[in-house]
C-alpha cells in the first residue's frame, strides 16, 4: 500500500495524518497499530484520518497508538487544520 500522509508534532506529540477525503482508506485496529509502531511502522502517538463529512467540512477519526480509536481527541485537535487547504478565511468545523 502506497499512501501520501503528513507527520507533524506538537507539544511534545507526534501524528500521522492520512487525508481520505478523495481516496478512501480503511482504516483497522491493526492497521492503526501497525502504522504507529515506531520500529516497524511511521510511528506516532496518534493517528489521524480526515474523511468527508455530510455535516461539517470534514471528519476528523482518531487512533491512540495501541491502536484503539478514541471519541474525542485529546492533544491533536489543533493539527488538521494545518493539513487542510480551504480556500479564504473562514472558521473550519470538523465532525468528531
């Protein structure tokens, strides 16, 4: 599997983030997992996947590196909206 994803850190965190709002991607506890392991993967300590939303601009899933998606981000909030190109300004709303 070839995909284009973004690695970024913020206070002390890192994250790999994987837009899948064009080309889908299926993401997994073990793929979650697997992609975070810093001996054979990317390596983070969470993973973020950008998806379309019908609600919001976008949704925003997260993954804690032991591979567990988690309801409500908790230190990588702040990391999307460097990610996602939206064209003027205006307040971007993600759906969690």
């Amino acid at each position: 599997m070839t995909r284009t994803f973004h690695k970024m850190h913020g206070l002390g965190n890192d994250f790999v983030i994987f837009d899948a709002r064009e080309e889908p991607l299926a993401m997994d506890e073990p793929l979650a997992r697997a992609i975070s392991d810093r001996k054979t993967g990317i390596g983070c300590d969470q993973l973020i996947l950008l998806e379309k939303s019908s609600v919001a601009d976008l949704r925003m899933r997260i993954w804690n590196h032991d591979g567990i998606e988690v309801d409500r981000p908790l230190i990588a909030g702040e990391r999307p909206g460097e990610v996602v190109d939206f064209p003027g300004p205006r307040a971007v709303a993600l759906g969690l």
